[in-house]
C-alpha cells in the first residue's frame, strides 16, 4: 500500500510539473508572437501603407532638442519631410543656423531655432518659454542627452560630467514638458517623445548615472501617459541601442562591425517616426526592438555578465581610439 501511494503521489507531481511546463511554454510562445506581430506592426506594415499625416494628427510645428546631430538632427529632418514646421533648440548658435537653413531649403517648411545650453541649468527656460509663447507644438521630441566619454565606475566619473547628465537627461525633457504640454491639452492634441534608453532596463555597471537618467525618463514617460492619455495627447518612450553618432564616435571602431545592429541616425529616424501614434514604449528601430526584448527577458545573474563584457570593451575601444587619434597626431605634426 505504502509503494501503490508513493507511486501515485510521484504521478500527481509529474502531472503538476507537466502543467506548469505547458504553462511556461504557452506563456513564452504567446509572448514571442506578440513581439513578432509587434516587430511587423511597427517596422514592416508602415513601409506598405500610406503614412501618417503628422500635421493633421498633432499640429504644425515640432520642437526638437538636441538637434544639431545625430538622432535630433534626423528626427527634425524626418519630420520636416512630413511637412511639419521645425523649433530647433540647442546650444551651438551657428550649427543652428546651419541646420535650420539646410532643412528649410530641402523640404520647404517653415523652420526657426533656439539656443539654449541645458547644462547651464535654470537660466536657460525662461528665455524657452517666451520663445513658444506664441507657438502651437504639436510635436516635442525629447532628444538632448549627454553621456560618458567611456565607461566608468561612478567615483572615476568627473563631477561635471555628473551635473550634465542630471541637467541635460532629467531636467531639460521635465522641463520643456512642462513648457509645451499645456498648450496640447488645451489644442485636445499632440505628441511627446522622449528619448530614453535600452541600458536603463537592466543594471548597467559602469554606466550608472547614464542609465539611471534614462530610466527616470522612462518612467517618467510612461507615468505622464496615463496622466494625460484622455486628454488626446499621445507620449512615447523611445529606447534605442546603439546609434552611430558623434556621441559614440569613440567607439565606431567597434560599433562599425555591426551596422545591422548600429544604424545610421537617418535609418534609425525614418523608422522612429512611423512608431508615432501606434507604439507608448519602443526601441524605434526594428533590431533594437529585439535587443529591448531580450535585455527585458534575461535574469538579471545571465545579463551583469553581458553587460561587464560589453563595458569593458567600450572602455578598451575607447582607449585605442585615444592612442590611434594620438599616433596620427605625432605623425601629421611638422617636427
């Protein structure tokens, strides 16, 4: 009796184990054609459809910060190739004037800029304020952002590069938020995009502060959504990877092996923009769309020794660089 009972019990826990198996494999399988409808809504159905008219949806004008380069440069130029007018805000006066020209010129809309420092603190939104006094905004991309020369523990980190993370990845998105969204809910329209990261989803040893500013704007993002979702304003988080910009030019010696996975500002920009209206929290590019959902899924015991790896490579990239850029100096210099 006592073996016929052992027996059964062991029969209930195998059926327990295989119920909870089915479970797991039905749950990671309906999770994985999620991420693939997801993957098709966003980066593949946009290609075959009439695009979205920006304008009609969100207003006339868009304000990018951080615009001069890069991802904000992009973005201002996708935008304006869907025929909306572009504030351009960011702190070097002659590359505004250069940018604002080039875009007006190529897609003919109307353009103007603002030059503001957000490392400086706050001083500079006043001044912001009076400026778009007077604008509709239909559209605000959150795009400024500073990060590490390279990667670094938090005590090796100078101090000045610490107060231009907290100023210009926090407060400049709180406050040019502040600026422009009681003029959306008082229009019932409008978008605001802030861009995040994909490193403020996990821990990110030696990029600490970087990836803690970007997490604060991640949820914060997601938390101004549901304060403003029925009052027909439409906030997004952007988490991108990897783009090749000056940002990370230290690091094209690298980064240039994978452009699959290092995508050119345009390309990442053309894509972004169709995530507009249909997506609250994406990567904006379709091969960082997968890395977010990979980073999000592993354990966090399977992720610190990817990110370790990873961190120290960025570092000894970095430092060839430095020594590659120094060598070509000592050779170019007339003795």
């Amino acid at each position: 009796m006592e073996a016929v009972s052992a027996l059964q019990r062991f029969s209930v826990l195998l059926y327990v184990l295989a119920v909870v198996g089915a479970w797991y494999t039905a749950r990671k399988g309906l999770s994985l054609l999620c991420e693939c409808y997801s993957v098709i809504r966003l980066h593949v159905t946009p290609r075959l459809l009439s695009r979205t008219d920006l304008v009609r949806q969100y207003g006339e004008w868009a304000v990018v910060t951080g615009a001069t380069d890069g991802i904000g440069k992009a973005y201002a130029e996708e935008l304006a190739s869907r025929g909306v007018n572009i504030i351009l805000i960011s702190r070097s006066r002659e590359k505004l004037q250069r940018v604002s020209d080039a875009i007006a010129g190529t897609y003919g809309v109307r353009t103007s800029f603002i030059e503001a420092d957000f490392s400086r603190g706050r001083e500079v939104y006043p001044p912001i304020k009076e400026a778009l006094r007077h604008v509709d905004v239909g559209i605000l991309v959150n795009n400024a952002g500073a990060f590490y020369d390279y990667p670094q523990c938090v005590t090796e980190l100078p101090e000045e590069n610490i107060w231009d993370m907290i100023n210009i990845n926090i407060a400049a998105a709180t406050m040019l938020v502040h600026i422009v969204l009681p003029g959306m809910v008082q229009r019932r329209k409008g978008a605001i995009i802030n861009v995040s990261s994909v490193s403020c989803v996990q821990p990110a040893p030696q990029l600490t502060v970087y990836a803690a500013t970007k997490a604060f704007m991640d949820y914060f993002t997601q938390t101004l959504r549901y304060e403003y979702k029925s009052q027909g304003i439409f906030v997004q988080s952007l988490l991108p990877s990897f783009v090749n910009t000056n940002m990370t030019s230290s690091f094209h010696g690298l980064l240039d092996r994978w452009p699959l996975l290092v995508p050119s500002p345009k390309v990442y920009a053309r894509e972004a923009v169709c995530t507009i209206g249909k997506s609250h929290r994406t990567a904006g590019y379709w091969f960082h769309y997968i890395q977010l959902s990979v980073c999000e899924s592993l354990p966090v015991c399977f992720w610190i020794p990817i990110a370790n790896f990873l961190t120290k490579t960025l570092r000894q990239e970095y430092f060839s660089f430095k020594s590659r850029r120094l060598q070509e100096k000592i050779r170019t210099t007339p003795e």
